[in-house]
C-alpha cells in the first residue's frame, strides 16, 4: 500500500495498530546516493562505521514496512506499506545519478517525491521547533497580561508615515466609540504595520491586533476581546501550531512507533538503511562506532540483518549468493522452503510472483519472506521444525545466534558488526603496511610479492597500502624477502599491528577533539566475492541440545557459539 503525504494522517493508525499486533516487522530503504568512500577488504568495524557515515550527505527517499502476522489457523499473514519521504525545514538534497536511475525502474519519481513525499524531523529538529512555539506563547502571555512594560515606547513614526499613522490613531478612535467589535485595515505595507503593532498596542493595551492573510494581501485587525478571551485564542493557537508541528515530524512518528514497540526488526545488509533512519528521524548519528552502537541499541533493541544468515554457514552452502535478488529467486525454485503466507487483499500486500524490486515497500517483504525460509530450512536441518512450529519465529531459539549483527560486504575476515556485544578479534599476522613511490600501481605490488602467491591490497593512499598474503604459510618471509628485492630502496614495510599502533594514537587524538552526541539504494552487494571463506557461521553446522521440562514438556533449545574467529 502506497502512503503519501496526502494519506498519511488518515491511515496512521492503522500502520500503528499493524505495528503493534504484528509478530514482527520487515524494513528496507531507498536512497539518492551510497557512500562516498571506499570500502576496504581490511577495514575495522570502526573504519567502516566511519566510511558509511558519510552516506548521510545523500538522502532517505522512500521507506518499506512489511508487518508480520502469526494466524491461529496456522501460517502467516502479512501487510506492506510503501513511504515516500521528503523532508524541507531547509535541508540540502544531493543526489547520485546511478542511484536515481536505479531506484526510478521502480517507478520513483523526484516529481512525486517533492509533491507527494511525507515530510519529517528528528528530533532535535522537533525540539528546536517546539522550543520556538514555547517562547513564542510565554511572549504573547506577558504582553496580553502586560507582565512587560515597555518604557522605552514604541519606535518613531518617519516623517513620511505620519499621516497615514494620524488617520488609524483617528480610526481606532471611531472604532472604540462604535458598537463594533472588529476593525480591518487593508492596504498596508509590511513596515506600516509594524508600526500599527506597536503604537497601537502602547496606546490601547485592552485591544487585540492580528495580521491576517486577506485576498492577495494582508489584513491589519483589531478587535475588542476581553483578557480572558484573548487568552483563550492564544491557547487555541499554541494547539493549532503544535497540531502543524507533530504534522512536520511526520514519519518520524512512524519510526518512533518501530522504536516503542521494541519488535523484532529484519533488514538485508541493512547498515546503510540503520545510519539514514536513525540520522534522519531520530537525531544525528554519532562520529565514534561504540556511540552509534549505544544509539542503534537504544532504539532498535532486537534485530536481524538477513544477510548475516545467508552470508554464513549452513545457509551459504545452499545458495551460493547472498543477495536478496538471489534470495528470492532460490525460494521461488524450491531450493530453500516457501513459507506458509497468505495471499494479501488486493493493494494490502504483496505475492512471491510480483516484480517490484527497488520498491521499498516490496523488498521489505521479500526480506521478511526470506528470513522465515532461511529459519526453516536451519529448522529441518537441525531436526527443530515442530519447535519452530510451537515458538513461532520470534522466539525460535536459532534466531539468537543472528541478533544484533550487521553483515560487513567486501570485508576479508570481519563477518558483521556486533552491535550486542563484543566484536570479533581478527588475527591479521598474515597482513603488512607498504609505503612505496607515488607511480607505483597495483601490478607493481603484485609482481614484488608474487613469489608468496596470491594477495589482496587495500590501498590507503597513493603512496601506501595494506597488503594481506593469502598463504599464511609464507607470512614469517613476506619482511625479508621484500628488504632482498630489487625494490628494497624505495619500499618500506612493517606488520599490521605496528601499523594499527600508529593509526590508534591518531584516532585517539581525534576522538578527544569529537564531542559526540549518542542518543538509491540498491544496497551493493557483490555477489561475485567469495563470501564462503569470509562469511561462516560456526564453518560447520547449528549445534543444538533440547530437553524436555517437567513444566511444559516442550524442548528448551541450549545453542552453543556459532560464529568462529574468522579464517582465511
């Protein structure tokens, strides 16, 4: 289902009630640009954080919800909502033609977006705003209860605008000795009624003046209003600026309903979509990673990238490809199980036969479906179908291996970013810090450590690379053999943890200098790299224990440690 600027008040409800009666929920996002920088082979998880911060400078355009319902009768329903997004409160907008042509097979349009996308503010947008509409009130109040004299008086009226002041101070006058109750006064300047503002208040404090919106100009009234009425209206308006302003936050209610609920979340490689939805609606991402961990936790305590699952063991070994294309197109053809969902009402939802990828509304679900066929296939290999069956996919005890973990692409030996815990300590004795002549390319590094085999090389700059030689056999002569090579003179080389020393000192200089503040796409996914020997859960299979309890006879699941320390 499409919602837009135009039906978003009225179907808000509804979402929300989806949201909280659902088992779980499915997101996926669209956006006018990916990163900037280049992601490395060998990056940290901090490094990469810091990388695809970057990426806030595009923009989130359109947001995908697909919720989740377990039916009494057996199987699961679902409901999907597609969001377009367009944010003013002056921000920039910058866009990545790639990305724009990607996202527009779908049937995006920047046209739409501007006239029809919902806006939204995080929230120290909001906070900013409501501050504003506050002072504004305790401004008003003071002058209508006259709490503040003013004993300078109101400014001099310039020669020029002498008369006209005259003939309104003539006016006012009329105006207080007739049965009346309003006066209007058309034709006026900005600058005049300035002045009208403020001479007529100083002179008649028990009346009310307002500038209105008239046909094709404003109008400058007056009323006679008692105290206690005046107080009244403002009220009114103070509720009417505050209805304005929960309609500028917009979407943002709607992720803030995601975060209340505290439902088990999906999304495939969905770091991207994470940094944008919570920089974009929630408040400002952090510089440090371990503060964007404490944000990410903070508001979306329980998730699951899909792409950790079918990135890792025993899934991988099936499909071969971790792509959510892939993904779907294996369960499709039987090689994982299709799991039981209903049909949608028309326009509620979506079918396994529909083609609508690049559509955020329909990826979400095609990420939901295949979260529930990757859970059961580990449930058949695992001999766990009628636990799964009885627990239902939240509370299925394989799921706890996945949570919290955001998938790393093109990373040799980090597998995700554990956002729940510690991160993976990655063994890189194998790896080398080269600095060289600025001519140098790749194939001359290549040809220099040929007689180790095969290598992988993260460039840094222009002058300097890491180098990872894939034979770890060789690792104890990589040093020597270099300093005997013909290119000893113009070659430097040290070990990756000397290397890592260095770069710690400077980033803990930077981080001192960092007050940090914790709380499209077609994601890249590169389906030709061999994710098989960096992305394994356990490097064999799911080990499980069940026992039977006295209470409820059911099987209580015992999962060991999935994820290994990486090798390659």
């Amino acid at each position: 289902m499409e919602i837009n600027v135009k039906n978003f008040e009225e179907t808000f409800d509804v979402v929300v009630r989806d949201i909280q009666q659902a088992e779980f929920l499915a997101i996926d996002a669209e956006f006018t640009g990916l990163t900037d920088k280049n992601l490395g082979l060998l990056d940290t998880v901090e490094e990469r954080y810091e990388k695809l911060r970057t990426s806030t400078n595009y923009s989130l355009v359109q947001f995908g919800l697909a919720v989740f319902f377990r039916e009494k009768e057996g199987g699961y329903s679902h409901r999907a909502y597609n969001f377009p997004v367009f944010g003013g409160f002056s921000r920039k907008f910058s866009v990545n033609t790639d990305s724009l042509i990607l996202i527009s097979e779908s049937g995006f349009s920047l046209d739409d977006m501007v006239k029809n996308g919902i806006p939204f503010l995080n929230l120290d947008e909001e906070e900013k705003l409501r501050l504003k509409i506050e002072e504004w009130k305790k401004q008003q109040e003071a002058e209508l209860l006259q709490k503040v004299t003013n004993k300078i008086g109101p400014s001099a009226i310039l020669f020029e605008e002498s008369e006209y002041m005259n003939a309104i101070f003539s006016k006012v006058e009329r105006f207080l000795l007739s049965p009346d109750t309003r006066l209007e006064i058309e034709n006026s300047s900005r600058y005049q009624r300035k002045l009208m503002f403020e001479h007529l208040r100083y002179r008649y404090p028990d009346l009310s003046f307002e500038s209105i919106e008239g046909n094709g100009s404003r109008i400058f009234v007056i009323e006679k209003k008692p105290k206690e009425e005046q107080l009244k209206i403002l009220h009114e308006k103070e509720k009417e600026k505050l209805k304005e302003l929960e309609e500028k936050v917009g979407f943002s209610r709607i992720v803030r309903e995601i975060s209340k609920s505290k439902k088990l979340i999906m999304g495939h490689n969905m770091t991207l979509d994470i940094i944008h939805i919570l920089h974009q609606f929630i408040s400002s991402v952090p510089y440090i990673y371990t503060d964007f961990k404490d944000m990410l936790t903070e508001t979306f305590p329980r998730f699951i990238d899909t792409k950790v699952i079918a990135a890792a063991q025993p899934v991988w070994d099936k499909i071969q490809d971790s792509s959510l294309p892939t993904l779907i197109e294996t369960i499709k053809r039987g090689i994982l199980p299709v799991p039981n969902l209903k049909d949608p009402k028309p326009g509620r939802g979506f079918i396994l036969t529909d083609d609508k990828l690049h559509n955020a509304g329909f990826d979400a679900f095609i990420t939901g479906v295949c979260f529930m066929s990757m859970m059961q296939y580990l449930a058949k290999i695992g001999g766990t179908v009628s636990l799964l069956e009885s627990t239902g996919f939240v509370e299925f005890p394989l799921t706890e291996p996945y949570l919290n973990k955001l998938h790393m692409m093109r990373s040799i030996d980090v597998k995700y970013m554990n956002i729940g815990g510690e991160e993976l300590q990655t063994e890189r004795s194998n790896v080398f810090y080269a600095t060289f002549p600025r001519h140098w390319k790749s194939i001359d590094l290549i040809s220099l450590f040929k007689p180790l085999g095969n290598v992988e090389i993260q460039w840094i700059d222009d002058v300097s690379a890491l180098i990872a030689v894939m034979d770890r056999s060789k690792k104890d002569s990589v040093i020597s053999m270099v300093n005997k090579s013909s290119s000893a003179d113009v070659i430097s080389i040290s070990t990756y943890s000397e290397y890592r020393k260095s770069t710690v000192k400077r980033s803990n200089r930077k981080r001192n200098l960092i007050t940090s503040t914790p709380s499209s796409k077609r994601k890249v996914e590169d389906s030709n790299f061999d994710e098989k020997a960096m992305d394994t859960l356990s490097g064999s299979q799911v080990v499980m224990k069940c026992n039977l309890t006295a209470e409820n006879k059911l099987p209580v699941a015992s999962i060991s440690n999935v994820f290994d320390t990486p090798s390659w």
